[in-house]
C-alpha cells in the first residue's frame, strides 16, 4: 500500500496547512468522511464516468447527515477532479498523523473483551500515558476472543494483558 500513502500525502500535508486554524475541526467532518468513502459501492459510484462531482458530493452529504462545509465540499471536489476519491481514507489517516505530531499525542486502540465503561476508561487511559510517556488518543474497540483483560496498540508497540496472550505463553512454556 506504499501507492497509497504516496499518493495520499500531499492531499494530507495540503489539507494540514490550509487548516492550521482549526485542525480539530477539519479532523472532525474528515474522519466522517473518510469513513463514508470507504464504502466500496460509493468508490464504484464515484469512479463511473458517468457520475458528476456534483452527485458524487451529494451521496457524501446525504450520507453525512448535514450539509457540507464549504472547505469539505472544495476538498471533495480536487479529490474528484483528479481522480483520488478512493484514496480519502489514507488521507484521513495522515491528516491525523501529522495533527498527531502537532499536539504532541499519539493514537491508541485498546481491545477489549467486553465494554469499558468511562470511568474505567479514563483511569486505563491515564495509566497508558504514563507507561508511553505521551497524550494518547484512546479508541476502544471489542473483541471477544480475548476472554478477558486488554490488549493495547499504540503505533508500533504493543501491551497485551489479556487471558487469551496469557493462555498462549502457557501453551508454549508447556509445549518446551
């Protein structure tokens, strides 16, 4: 996928700079979007010679449930025009690296087994800046075949304190 993240980089570094003022907000409507462009019937929609830019940005705003900002719809329109409509959800992702570098944080998914409710997750995020030594942005998502406890990914690294990763050391200390 390095065509991708080539290609996807100077839309990222683009769109970073043009929205130095309010990078929170433009990460916002572009996650959104980004999410709705990875459908990959609307990919098919989009690169049919048939369909306009106009109807492309109308299923977009449709499905984003509120009109479009004007930055957003412009952003939309240069993708389009040139043809690197499906390449958004990598531009998503850099945008949110290089916003990430900014602020000096980090993104983090924590699986869990079962739901994490807040409390317990503002005291699981707190202890996972400490062990990174950096803000974190936590995302959770839930994975059943854990069993039980976390498993963490920040980056590059990764902490896994679930029964499933323990149950596996078992087997191999076991096995040797």
């Amino acid at each position: 996928m390095a065509e991708l993240a080539t290609i996807a980089r100077p839309y990222a570094e683009a769109l970073f700079k043009a929205s130095s003022s309010d990078v929170a907000g433009t990460s916002a409507w572009l996650e959104k979007i980004a999410a709705i462009a990875a459908n990959p019937e609307l990919q098919q929609f989009a690169e049919n010679p048939k369909a306009t830019a106009e109807q492309v940005i109308g299923v977009v705003a449709g499905a984003f449930g509120a009109p479009l900002a004007a930055p957003a719809q412009n952003f939309l329109s240069a993708l389009l025009e040139n043809g690197r409509f499906s390449v958004l959800p990598e531009i998503a992702k850099q945008f949110r690296a290089l916003a990430n570098a900014k602020s000096g944080s980090s993104d983090a998914v924590v699986y869990s087994a079962f739901p994490i409710d807040a409390a317990a997750l503002a005291n699981v995020s707190a202890a996972l800046e400490k062990r990174f030594g950096r803000k974190l942005q936590v995302t959770v998502r839930q994975e059943p075949e854990l069993i039980g406890g976390i498993r963490v990914v920040v980056g590059d690294e990764v902490l896994d304190t679930s029964v499933k990763a323990r149950l596996e050391q078992m087997k191999v200390a076991l096995v040797a």
